[in-house]
C-alpha cells in the first residue's frame, strides 16, 4: 500500500518522497520570488534550483498560477508560524511587548532586507492575480482573528476595559505591523516599525481599566 503525506490544490494525495518533492519545489519558488520578484522567477528557474525536471514540477503543479497559490500558503506558515506562539498568550502588555520585540528583532536579524513576504506578495500580485488576491486575504484575516483573540484575553482578565474595540485595535496592529516593516525595508532602518508598534501600544495602555 502507498503511503500518503499530503495533498495538493485538487485534494490529490503524495507518498511521502512526493510530498517532500513538492515541498522543496514550493521552498526554491518562495526563495526566488523573494529575491528576483514574481516576474523574473521563471518556471525554468525554480525547476533549476529545486533539482527537478519539467516534467516533475507539472506532476506537481499545472502552471506557475497553482504554484504561486503553494507560495503563499507556505509563506502564510511561515509568517503566522512566528507569530502564533506569542499571539496565542497575548494575555497581558508584557505579552505584547514581547510579541513587538520579537517582529524588531527579526527584521534587525535580517538587516532590514526583505520586509513582510506576506506584504511583498500582496504588493506584486493583488492587481494582476485574482485567486492570489483572495489566497492573501484569508491570510491576513487569520493574523487579524490571532491578534483579536489574544486582545480579547487581555479584556477578559481585566488589561482592557470592557467596551474596548478588539476587532478594530486588530486591524490598527496589523496594519502598523506592515506599514513599519515597509518602511524599515525602504529605509534600511527597523526605526519606522519600532516607532508604528510602540505608538500602537501606547495607545492601547489608555484603555485600561
């Protein structure tokens, strides 16, 4: 009996060397769309830098389209994965105060280079890939329902006042969330997401009780 690992857009099923495959196909297309941007990352390319053949990456995905869907699905992990941990026990300002410290850190880590890839996918494909378009919301939402969950767990243990805005505090730190990083990547400079978190908190420290 084959053994299956995963799935595909079509609900298709891998054996485990497959999904390992498909996943390094999606690992080298993230890479290089990162680094050379959506148009200049051919299929020849990422076929070349994953190791695999023409004929493998279709069996994997039927054109660029289902794989840019894979890209944002792996980054949507990606991101949300470093996020969750900290937004899951946001439960108090020092909770949030090492969620901020932990999205300066990273960006100093990496030199201000590279920015959200969440953001830099919206930005390249949001006008010209409908599909893509919607993949990258449902991501963004999930970020939003993760920072609304934990601002609700500092109003139920009292952080907050009880008539506080959690749904729209969520979008306010999302959004100083991709316009910092934005501008630190413009800037080279992680001053612009210090500044756009640390005033969103502050912000929130007058909602106390």
């Amino acid at each position: 009996m084959t053994k299956t690992a995963g799935r595909d857009h079509g609900a298709r099923t891998f054996t485990v060397k497959g999904q390992a495959t498909r996943t390094r196909i999606v690992k080298s297309a993230s890479r290089l769309i990162a680094e050379q941007g959506m148009e200049r990352a051919t299929l020849e390319e990422i076929q070349g830098e994953a190791g695999v053949s023409a004929s493998q990456l279709y069996h994997y995905f039927a054109d660029k389209s289902a794989l840019i869907l894979a890209v944002v699905e792996d980054q949507t992990d990606v991101v949300l994965g470093s996020h969750r941990a900290l937004l899951q026990n946001l439960d108090s300002f020092q909770a949030l105060h090492e969620w901020r410290d932990m999205i300066v850190d990273s960006l100093e880590a990496q030199h201000c280079v590279g920015g959200c890839p969440l953001g830099s996918l919206t930005g390249t494909l949001a006008e010209s890939n409908p599909l893509a378009r919607q993949a990258l919301k449902n991501s963004f939402t999930e970020w939003e329902r993760l920072l609304r969950t934990g601002l609700n767990a500092m109003r139920e243990r009292g952080q907050l006042r009880k008539d506080t805005d959690t749904e729209g505090l969520a979008v306010s730190l999302l959004a100083a969330v991709q316009g910092g990083l934005l501008l630190s990547q413009t800037r080279r400079d992680s001053s612009a997401v210090r500044i756009a978190l640390d005033s969103s908190i502050a912000y929130l420290y007058t909602l106390r009780p």
